[in-house]
C-alpha cells in the first residue's frame, strides 16, 4: 500500500550533488529553528511569567513581531530542500493529514495576530488578557502537527493506517518525547535568551529590578527544561524502532560523534546554568550557556537528520535519480541566502542597539 500512495520519482535531475543539499538542509533548518525556538519558547516563558513580569512579556511579544515573520521566511529554504531530497515522501504525509496541515496556516495567522493584540495591550499599561496563552497555544499546536508530518514521512509503512484511520498519525511510540524534546528545546533557549537581553541591558541602562528578575527567571527556566530535557532526550533515544537504533549506531563516528557532543554541550549547559548565582554580575556565564545551548541545537539537529537517513534506510527516497549540477542556480541562491543572513543579523543589531530620543525633533 504504501508503494501505490508514494508518487513516482521526479524526472527533473537533482540539480547537485546529494550531500550539497544535506548539508543546506541542515545549515538553513538551524537559522530557521534558532527563530522558531524564540518564537514557540518566548511565547510560553511569557505566558507562564505572568502579569508582574511586564518586562518578560513585553520584551517576548516585541520580539515575536518580527521573530515569527524571520521563522517563516528562513523556512522557506530547508522546505526547499526537504523536497528535493525527500519530497515524495514528506508530501504524501502531508497529504494524509491534509486538514492539520493546512490548518496550520490558520494557526500561523492567529498566533501573530494575537501577538500583536498582546504587544498593544501591554504599550497601552494594559494587561495581556488572553490574547499571548492563545497565541502560544497556536504556536504549540503548530510545532505538534509538525512532529506528526516529521514521523509520518519517515515510516511509510504507517501510510495505509493514516489513509483509512487519520488520527492514527499520532499513534507513534517516539510522538510525546519527540514533542516534548522540541517543546523544552524552545523554552531552554528563550529562557537564556531573556537573561542574556538582562544583562547587555543592566549594562547600558543600568540595573533595575524588573532587570534582575528577568535574568533569574531567565536563569531557572533554561536550568529547569534543560535537566528534563535530557531525561526527555534519552526516553526518545530508547524509544527508536530498534532496527533504526541499531543502524544509527552502527554508523560509527559519523553518527555518534555528533550525538556524544550534543549530549556533552547539554551537560556543559547544566554544569554553566547551575553555577549563576546572580545573572546580572555573571555576564559571561550567561554567554557561555547561551553558546552551549546553540550548538546543542545545531548538533541535535545533525543527529536529526542523521536519524531521518537511517528511518528511510530500506526506503531510498533517491533511487534511480539523476544528477545535473547547476552551479550558477547554486551560486545565486548562496549570495542571495547569506546577503538575507546578514541583513537579518544586521537589522536585528540595529534594533537591540539604537535608542531614539523621545520626541517630535526625534521623530
């Protein structure tokens, strides 16, 4: 059955080598999840901060505004590539579950608006109301449909189910940790993200209360999820098909270097998170977390695809394809990709660091 539901093989020939386009898969999935983990985790930190922490909730929905609209255009690009490497695979699973996955531009649309309600309440001394628990809600349900296309482009054995029976496409044993693995993932990093802000704004405007408390609670929301997230990680390891464990680790270094040295900079993470007393007073200690907690990421998301490689083993999406590089397509996209880069990184430098004076000469 899952023979018939899987479409032929493009005619098209792949453009480039093969491994070029795994490792742009993996280079632009990181940009697009770094985004993604401040907008899913930022809006949940700010949720669970509650009202008396204004300076956690505004600095999160102000920087939702522009990190939703970075996290949909820097994920245009790995879309890109998933589908050249394995699009008749991840678009039949999003096929089956066609309802959720156009859904979730519903959710999109919901999520940032309510996002904006929250930042004009707030600039207006008002309360957030609901309008940021429903914005992380649909931020949630989003990161949740994506794990289920994620596992179910990866076991097309599972398609006949989900074709007569759509709800089993949660019905996977590695679905929940999976889950839970992206979920604490985004609010460890927005938890570094909000103390590491604290401390480079004590730094120009001075230490305040509201600062401090920030940092700490910055502080403890990467050291909570962290700590369960590496509980989390190694459920998830377990709870492989054993025939996909097994490949994956015999995969020699290849496969377990990056594995090791993810777990590794997790437990640095912890080691670093445990240590900061006072945030404010510990700046580097506050960067070094913050740099343990992003290669984390990036290795993570390595060990990902490396996974994805060893689920589709018996299944090889790229049988019988041609290759025909084109290095001047090739060309034009990395000046354009790293030219988008760097006025991201840029425009984003800008905002954190320009102050404008308050008034109509200023304006």
């Amino acid at each position: 059955m899952a023979t018939n539901l899987m479409p032929a093989l493009d005619p098209a020939p792949i453009p480039g080598p093969v491994w070029l386009f795994h490792l742009l898969w993996v280079v632009t999935f990181l940009v697009h999840m770094l985004f993604v983990n401040v907008v899913l985790g930022g809006s949940l930190l700010a949720t669970f901060a509650g009202s008396s922490r204004r300076e956690v909730q505004s600095f999160f929905v102000n920087a939702n505004s522009w990190a939703i609209s970075f996290a949909i255009t820097f994920g245009i690009a790995p879309l890109l590539f998933i589908q050249v490497l394995y699009g008749r695979l991840f678009y039949t699973a999003t096929i089956l579950v066609a309802g959720s996955w156009l859904g979730m531009l519903g959710l999109l649309m919901v999520g940032y608006y309510l996002n904006y309600v929250a930042k004009f309440r707030l600039q207006k001394g008002k309360g957030v109301g609901i309008s940021l628990p429903l914005s992380a809600l649909c931020f949630v349900l989003i990161a949740l449909i994506q794990v289920m296309v994620n596992l179910l482009h990866l076991q097309p054995s599972r398609w006949e189910g989900v074709w007569t029976q759509a709800k089993s496409a949660l019905a996977d044993p590695t679905f929940f940790p999976r889950f839970l693995h992206f979920l604490l993932a985004a609010l460890a990093m927005a938890g570094a993200l909000a103390a590491y802000v604290a401390v480079r704004r004590a730094k120009t405007q001075g230490q305040t209360a509201e600062l401090t408390d920030m940092a700490r609670l910055g502080v403890k929301a990467a050291l909570y999820t962290s700590v369960v997230q590496l509980l989390v990680g190694f459920w998830l390891l377990l709870a492989l098909p054993s025939p996909v464990l097994s490949a994956f680790m015999k995969g020699g270094a290849a496969t377990t270097l990056p594995l090791g040295l993810g777990i590794l900079a997790g437990i640095g993470l912890l080691v670093v998170l445990a240590g900061i007393r006072e945030p404010i007073a510990e700046g580097t200690k506050v960067r070094r977390a913050m740099e343990f907690l992003v290669g984390a990421v990036a290795l993570m998301i390595i060990t990902r695809h490396q996974l994805r490689e060893a689920y589709l083993a018996e299944w090889q999406p790229l049988a019988g394809a041609q290759v025909v590089p084109q290095w001047g397509i090739f060309l034009v996209f990395l000046v354009t990709f790293l030219v988008g880069v760097g006025l991201t990184v840029y425009a984003m430098y800008k905002a954190a660091t320009d102050k404008p004076q308050v008034g109509e000469p200023a304006a």
